[in-house]
C-alpha cells in the first residue's frame, strides 16, 4: 500500500496493486490509478507486445541471476540483463509518451 497525494484536490489517500485500471488501445495498455475525491488519472505504465516481452525476459534473467552459483555465468547473464534493459530504456519516452495521450484523451475505462 502505497500513500499519494492528489497533486489536483489535495486529498491524501492510500492505493493499492488492486486499485489500479487499465486502458487497452490494440497492444497498447495504459496502466493507472485514480484519485478517490476528484478521479484524476495518474499514470502507472505503459506497455506494448515488444516492452512486455523485454520484461518477462528481464524477470527470468533476474531469477537465473539470483540462482546461479557460477561467477562467470551470472556475469554473462547481467551483460544480458544490461542490454535488455538498455533496450527498454529507449522505447520507455515513446510509450511513456503514448500513454499519455491515451490516458488525457479517454475518460471512460475499456
């Protein structure tokens, strides 16, 4: 659980994983949260088929990282992860971006 306050009200408030909604725009999702006084948008992410590949590709290198007892293997693998990350990094502004527009031009949840 997480505290926020409404950058547009003021009301302080508490959020939860559960509170969050989406909007899907074909392979676009538009992750976010709302404030419970005035419904302002925040925005969480922002995903598409390719940064949700990246992501599942990071979180299983992680895990491969975080089990391997073998020095040089970990090292291949963080050279991995550093490129996956690298390319997440430079298609985040565009989705970021994406999901903006997304979120301020549709007010109704799909």
């Amino acid at each position: 659980m997480s505290k926020v306050i409404c950058d547009k009200c003021g009301n302080d408030f508490a959020i939860n994983q559960s509170d969050f909604e989406e909007i899907r725009r074909g392979d676009i999702t538009v992750q976010y949260f709302r404030c419970p006084a005035c419904l302002a948008k925040y925005h969480i992410c922002t995903t598409n088929f390719e940064m949700r590949r990246l992501i599942r590709k990071r979180v299983e290198i992680q895990n491969d990282i975080a089990s391997s007892p073998n020095a040089r293997k970990s090292r291949r693998l963080k050279d991995r992860l550093d490129k996956i990350i690298a390319q997440q990094k430079k298609v985040f502004p565009e989705l970021k971006k994406l999901g903006e527009e997304i979120l301020n031009g549709d007010d109704s949840t799909e």
